[in-house]
C-alpha cells in the first residue's frame, strides 16, 4: 500500500506459526517475565537448524510430487509452506515439520496425537485436513490453504473491526466449536493467528497443536498452555482444562477485535497473569452496550458463570445488531460497505454512481441521542487511546453532505458549537466519496473542479497522437501545492493530509474542514462558503479542541512517520489563507482528491504512482509521479499535441472515466 498512507499498527496477537511476542506456551509453570531474561544463566544447548525443504517434495508412498512454493508461517517446531501437487494443480497449506525437532518420543508423540486428532474432524469452518506424510527428513501434513490468510493478519491491517463484521466471524467460530466440544475436543490455544479465512472469506478453525481429548472433572489436564494474552484463570491456577476456557479465550478475542487490543495486555507477562487471575480489564467507552454485556459475560472468574456458546448466538449483540451473510475481500484492509449492491446497475455504472452519488442526510437526533458530539468523543477517546489504534486504508463509506446555513444573529462561537455537533452521513456500497462544505470561493465546488478536468482531458485524449514515450517534462515551473502524506481515519473522524507547504488539513466526517498553517501558529476553520473562521494556535475555542487534538495528532503522525510521496519540490505557505480539500474519493484502485484551487490529484495504490493537474486556468500542467517516486510535470497541451506512453494514458483515460460518470449520474 502507499508508504504515505500507511500507519504503524502494534504487534499483533498471534499469526500462523509465526514469531509472536503472544506465542503459545506448553509447561508446568508460566515462564518468566520477559525482563528475568537479562539475569545470569546458563546457556541453551545450541538447537539443530532446520535444512530447507527441497523445491520439489516427493511422496514416497503415492509416488506424487508437490512444488514448494512461498513460506505462510513459522514457529517453534515447523515451517508452513504453500505446495502445489504437480498432477492436479491443487494447492495446500504443508506443515513441514523437521525429524531433528521432534527426536524425542514425547516430541513425535505430541504431533501423531496431533494428526490423529485433526484428520478426524469434518466441519465446515474448521480447517480441513488433507494428508501427511514423512520422507528422510521432514513430516509434512498437508492441510486446506486459505488464501486470505488469518483473522491476525486481518487485525494487523484494521487494527478493529467494526461490530456487524464480529458478528459474522464469531458465529463461523462459534458453530465450529460447538461441534469441536460435542466431540470432546478442546482447542485451548485460540487467538486471531489460528482463525483461517479462505478465498470466499469463510473462516476456518486451525492450529491443533495444543488440542486435547477432554478429560472427567477429577482427571483434567493441569498443564499450562496456549497464548498467555487468552489464558482462563482457571489454567493460570492449575485448576485443568475444559470448554469454558475456550470460551474465555474467545470472549479475549471478541475484546481484541473490537478494542484493538487483548484486554489483559500489558508490558510485564507477570502483570499480565496478574489482570488475569483478578478478571481486571477495562472496557472502552466507544463499545456499545451489547457489546460490553456480551464480553463481561464471557469473562467472568467462575468458568461456570460464563456464558455457554448457545447463550453468547441468543444475546442481544447478536439479536439486535445486523449480521451481513457475506463479507467483501476488501475487508481484509478496509472497513467493508455493507449495504447490498443494486444487482440491475452494471458493475462498472453503479460502482462510480455510488462514488460521486449526492449526499443523503441521516434523520436529525434527538437531544438525549446527541452522544457522539466531536468534541466530547475525543476527549473520551484520548483517555482510552484510541487515537493510537488507527490503521492505514480504513474507509466507512461516509459522504458528508452540506451543512445548512445559520442564522445571522448566532455569534461565530455559538454558530461552530451547533454546527459542529451536526453530521450528516450517508453510506456508498463500493467505494468512499466524502465532501467537505462549499469551498471559500464562490462557484468552486468539488463539482466544478470535476468537471473542468473533465473538459480538459476529454480534449486531451481526444486529440493524443499514439505514442511510445513522454514529451520532455519541463525543466522549470511555478511550484503548486500537492498531497505529500494522507492518513484515512474516516472510520473514526475523518481524512488528514500534509500539503508540500507543510500545511495540515483535515476533511471531517461532518463536512467541516480543519487546517494548520505551515508555521503552526493559525488554524482555520470551515463551516460553509460565508462560514470561514481563524484562530491563533493558542486561542482556540473549547467547542473546537476536540478537532483540533484530531489534527494536531494526524499532524505529529504524518510528520513522524511517513514517507514524502515523490520528489516534487516542498514550496512555501502562500498567502491564499485557506486551500481547502473538498472531496475524496477511494476506489479499490486509487484515491482522488479535488481541491478549491481547481488542483486534482490521484493515487494509484497498486505502484504508487501518482497524476496531479494543477494550474487549470490558463495553461494546465499534468505532474506524473512515476513507481520510483521520481516526478515529471509537462503542459497539459503538450501531451494532446505530441502524446504521451502507454501507462500515462491509461491513468488518464481511467480518471477521465469516473470523472465522466460522476456527471452522467
């Protein structure tokens, strides 16, 4: 994805056998704390290393052979590889695990029992298990290769998800085990790292390394193992195993997926354990009701207190709140428009409809419904963190429609207080447009800033003679402003971007624009085209600093963290106060933003180029940021008159394209 956009999520909790500061654990006692590692001790015996499997895995049974493809995972004991049978083309996930590694009987016991176990189990939403079989150096087992990876990979990327996609990935865990019990199998390692999702974004239980046969009462397995984030209290007190520690385990990951975070997470494993053992977690104030009423009743003390699988599918989270049948791919990275397509528009049509659709404003709340004013949902926020769990590429789908007029004989303060609790949201099903206000100046909208690219690349294109390459970019020319970073909370608060002057702005979810002037000494303010307020940094009203922690923390983020997206000189702060971004819009291809100097710009995610047209008026200049971030600008009639390569144009005709279904719609 663009370096530009991207954010730094935390470690995640656990993935397919991969390195994880969370790795499950098996012992008669829980290991030391990470900071006893550093007091004198004796050193380990050094272990045997692995050889690499061969390219080609032959099956010395059957006579078949298996391509080994890109490694999916590693851990203690194995390797995961994608491998192909070379006959069929079909392709699993192998589990390689090395004979030097489990030499012990009790080591090549554990994994029998865990082959024993797994191909025995036939449902739906548990990985399937192929076969396995063993040459003169490794065990391979050969599983069902899910191709979206893992719901942690999933979470490293989102970071949260929202409810109704919980609900769908918990009701496939939950169907799964509710038979896993019924056959008294307990899984006891659950995490994010160990729930698959295939090609159709079905999710599948795996990892039965840890698996067991459950026991009677009196005869239950003391041994303490699995993830210590996820443990039950009743594991951490040698009190054994049953099917309501799996149930703890998952009301840990319930928490994970809609907080961004285990809830007994903290620095010090011994602290960890600690929480644990006294249930001692805290609940974000941004979750809903249900929610929270649904994760305190999983995580209780007594395991019997707990609520069982059948009482967590009948609780209100899942009765009252709306379970989409299907989730799109694109969920993996961004939040998913759940609202079903309309099947009689084309696909092309109704995606770029949706785009640049008019806004339709939700039904105004109620006073008592008035709960997520701006300012008071930061300062709730902050306290919880949240403000540090974003992640890159999270798209809700709002568009912001314009904000009504106040009256005259409102003061400016009073006006942005009732202004700024307002939003009005509307939902697109493919992908996101969002709007500010009107511009500054009278007539540039985001609508006349589209058409008038429209203009000019339909006479472009139109009068392109075919080409191999680029005309000559020009040696020298006036400096524009232009998108070096972007950050998309929109999910959240809305859409940050860093301009080439350093100036700072963010595009709220309400509508209103926000931004910081290059010298971090003047914030500006938006509410509508005779609405433009500006305040010293250290004046700002209190109806606005929630905002304004919004900005200046997407401010410190880009700053800190991401890269400049090309080479393009940095420019001076103009004297033009405000320039004001009045739309984006994301595609599953590229972001475009329009903004109230005519300039429009778009970033194709795929190679990380990048088109901006700016000067519109009189003479056009087209800037091409290439894969190698190098940039070339040339006027815009050059490029009808002499041409342009194969790559350029296709970006052009491809802006044209939505840009031209935006008017028709």
């Amino acid at each position: 994805m663009e370096p530009a956009c991207f954010l730094q999520p935390h470690p995640f909790p656990g993935s397919l056998m991969g390195p994880d500061p969370y790795k499950p654990f098996s012992g008669a006692a829980p290991p030391k704390p990470s900071r006893a590692r550093a007091e004198p001790q004796q050193p380990a015996p050094p272990q045997p290393r692995a050889a690499e499997p061969a390219r080609i895995i032959a099956d010395p049974v059957t006579g078949r052979f298996y391509s080994k493809g890109r490694l999916l995972g590693k851990g203690g004991f194995a390797r995961c590889y994608e491998m192909t049978d070379v006959s069929s083309n079909k392709t699993y996930a192998v589990k390689v695990i090395p004979h030097s590694r489990v030499a012990k009987p009790h080591q090549r016991e554990k994994i029998m029992n865990e082959i024993e176990l797994h191909r025995d189990l036939h449902h739906k939403h548990i990985v399937k298990f192929s076969h396995h079989f063993e040459d003169s150096e490794n065990i391979y087992i050969f599983l069902e290769h899910c191709s979206r990876k893992s719901l942690a990979h999933i979470w490293k990327a989102r970071h949260t998800l929202l409810e109704p996609e919980v609900r769908y990935y918990l009701k496939q865990i939950v169907a799964a085990l509710k038979y896993l019990h019924l056959k008294g199998i307990l899984h006891r390692d659950l995490k994010l790292g160990n729930f698959f999702v295939n090609d159709h974004m079905e999710l599948k239980v795996g990892d039965f390394g840890l698996a067991a046969r459950q026991e009677p009462t009196n005869q239950k397995k003391k041994t303490i193992c699995g993830t210590p984030n996820y443990l039950a209290p009743e594991v951490l007190h040698r009190q054994g195993h049953g099917p309501e520690s799996d149930v703890w385990s998952l009301g840990c990951v319930v928490y994970t997926l809609l907080c961004g975070n285990p809830p007994f997470e903290t620095s010090d494993l011994k602290e960890t354990y600690r929480c644990i053992k006294q249930v001692e977690y805290a609940l974000p104030a941004f979750l809903s009701t249900p929610a929270k009423q649904l994760i305190t009743g999983i995580l209780k003390r007594n395991p019997h207190d707990r609520l069982t699988l059948e009482e967590i599918l009948d609780h209100e989270f899942f009765t009252k709140g709306y379970t989409p049948e299907k989730l799109p791919p694109s969920s993996c990275v961004m939040v998913p428009e759940l609202s079903p397509p309309n099947p009689a528009k084309s696909l092309f049509a109704k995606f770029t409809k949706t785009l640049f659709g008019k806004s339709k404003p939700k039904s105004k709340k109620g006073p008592s419904e008035e709960k997520d004013d701006l300012s008071k949902l930061v300062a709730g926020l902050m306290k919880t963190s949240i403000c540090r769990q974003m992640s890159y590429k999270t798209v809700e789908g709002n568009e912001a429609a314009p904000l009504a007029g106040q009256s005259t004989n409102c003061s400016p303060v009073e006006t942005l207080a009732e202004e700024g609790s307002r939003k009005s949201v509307s939902r697109s099903i493919r992908g996101t447009v969002a709007s500010s206000c009107e511009a500054l100046d009278e007539g540039v909208t985001a609508a006349a800033v589209a058409d008038s690219a429209v203009e000019l690349l339909t006479r472009c294109l139109a009068s392109m003679p075919p080409a191999e390459r680029n005309p000559a970019s020009l040696a020298c020319h006036e400096h524009f402003a232009w998108v070096s970073k972007w950050v998309d909370y929109s999910n959240k608060y809305g859409f940050g971007y860093q301009l080439s002057d350093h100036r700072i702005g963010v595009l709220f979810n309400d509508g209103t624009h926000m931004a910081r002037s290059a010298d971090r000494k003047t914030v500006h303010y938006n509410l509508t085209n005779s609405k433009h307020f500006a305040f010293p940094m250290s004046a700002i009203p209190e109806q606005l600093q929630g905002q304004t922690s919004i900005l200046q923390y997407f401010a410190s983020y880009m700053e800190q963290h991401l890269m400049k997206g090309g080479d393009l000189p940095s420019i001076e702060e103009v004297e033009h106060p405000v320039l004001l971004l009045l739309q984006w819009v994301k595609t599953d291809q590229a972001l475009l933003m329009l903004f109230s100097n005519g300039t429009l710009q778009v970033n194709f995610y795929n190679d990380h180029t990048k088109l901006i047209l700016s000067k519109p008026d009189p003479s056009c200049l087209l800037t091409y940021v290439n894969k190698a971030r190098n940039s070339y600008t040339y006027k815009l009639s050059s490029i009808a008159e002499l041409g342009c390569s194969p790559e350029l144009r296709d970006r052009l005709t491809y802006v044209l394209t939505l840009l031209q279904e935006r008017a028709d719609a």
